[in-house]
C-alpha cells in the first residue's frame, strides 16, 4: 500500500476537538469557530452569518457542525447563506470536521462552522 502526505496549501485543516475547543492547524480556538480560507476567527452562532456571507467568493459551501448530534440550524441562518450563494451541509461537529478535512484535501473550495462537542 502507498500511503500519500495530505497537503491542504494555504487552508487550515481541524487538528482536533474535545468539549468546548477545537485545535485547527496546531492552534487550539474555542468554540463556536469559523474555519474559511481566509483564516479560523470566532464565531457568533447562528445569528451570525456575515463571516460566511463575506466569504461567498472564497467557498462553494459550508459545512455546519451542530454539535454531538445533527441538530436543524435556523432558517434565517441558512437563508443568508443560499442568499450569498453558498450551499450549505449540515451534520454533528465530528463528522463535518472529518469531512472537511477530505474535502479540503481534495482541494474543494470549502469552509466549516463549527458549534462544538
């Protein structure tokens, strides 16, 4: 078997998680945390789309990390979003950053907002 090294060029892949924080690219963040191309800030939670709206041009959808259960996310949150052109997943926090992490491999143009675990 050939194993390959993951390279994610100038993205920032989520290194791991635990209650409360989530370490992305060796830096530990607490949660709630916007992961874009652009850099990891903090996040406001579902009444605080612009970090992803202002991102449009950057990503082609978001992933959205509910928490340990996929849980629905308010429609004002995805309405801005659809409205900014960005396509939204969502599923629990762990498997949107494993995803994310593959999708970000694969060079997809991807962002993640997660809530935490």
């Amino acid at each position: 078997m050939r194993l390959n090294e993951v390279t994610y060029n100038e993205s920032v892949p989520v290194d791991g998680y635990g209650p409360g924080f989530f370490r992305l690219g060796g830096e530990l963040h607490d949660a709630p945390v916007a992961v874009l191309p652009t850099g990891v800030t903090a996040w406001g939670g579902f009444e605080d789309a612009a970090p992803f709206a202002e991102a449009g041009e950057a990503i082609d959808f978001l992933l959205v990390g509910t928490g340990a259960e996929i849980a629905h996310i308010p429609a004002a949150f995805r309405g801005a979003l659809e409205a900014a052109g960005i396509g939204v997943e969502i599923m629990a926090t762990p498997q949107a950053c494993r995803t994310y992490n593959v999708l970000l491999g694969e060079g997809r143009r991807v962002g993640v907002a997660l809530i935490g675990v």
